[in-house]
C-alpha cells in the first residue's frame, strides 16, 4: 500500500530548496538595482500562473472521490509547490538576466 507524506515532509524540502536559492541569490539582492527588481517582479509573475495552474490540477485530483491524501496534505502541497516555484523562478531568472 501507498502511503503519501503527512505533509510536512513536504513543507521541510521546499524550505531546503528555498534556503539554497536565497544562499545562491544573496550577493545578487544585496545590491538592490533595477535589475533585482525585474527579477523579484518577473519570477512573481510567472509563479502567478504556476500557481493558479497547480491549484487547478489540485482540485481535479480532489475532486474524485478516489483521493489518497486529506485536506492538510493538499494545502501543504500547494504551500511547498508556491514557494519552490518562486524561488527557483528567482534563480532561473537571475540567470537569464
């Protein structure tokens, strides 16, 4: 049998993954020019609609009457996705500009 994560689990690795992107953005977003800002302003876009897309295909999946996690574990998969994709957003747009 499958069991999913309880969920914090979830939680625990995208606050790994956003302690990395901040240790690799900092000397970048101590100089607060244009160009962080443009960063800062495009990854928040796109995550927009990352995120409006992972709460779609969210209430899909919970939507059936098949589900193999609760209520918590949902809002914990949209809270570590949100801040996975923000962040590496940041690092994949510091990178482009």
């Amino acid at each position: 049998m499958h069991v999913f994560p309880k969920g914090h689990e979830l939680l625990l690795l995208a606050m790994a993954i956003m302690s990395f992107c901040l240790a690799y953005l900092s000397p970048q977003f101590q100089q607060n020019d244009e160009r962080i800002k443009k960063i800062k302003e495009k990854g928040m876009f796109y995550s927009y609609f990352f995120i409006i897309g992972y709460m779609f295909i969210l209430m899909i999946i919970v939507q059936g009457n098949e589900t193999f996690f609760n209520a918590y574990q949902a809002v914990c998969i949209l809270a570590s996705l949100t801040i996975m994709t923000v962040f590496l957003s940041f690092v994949i747009l510091a990178k482009r500009y």
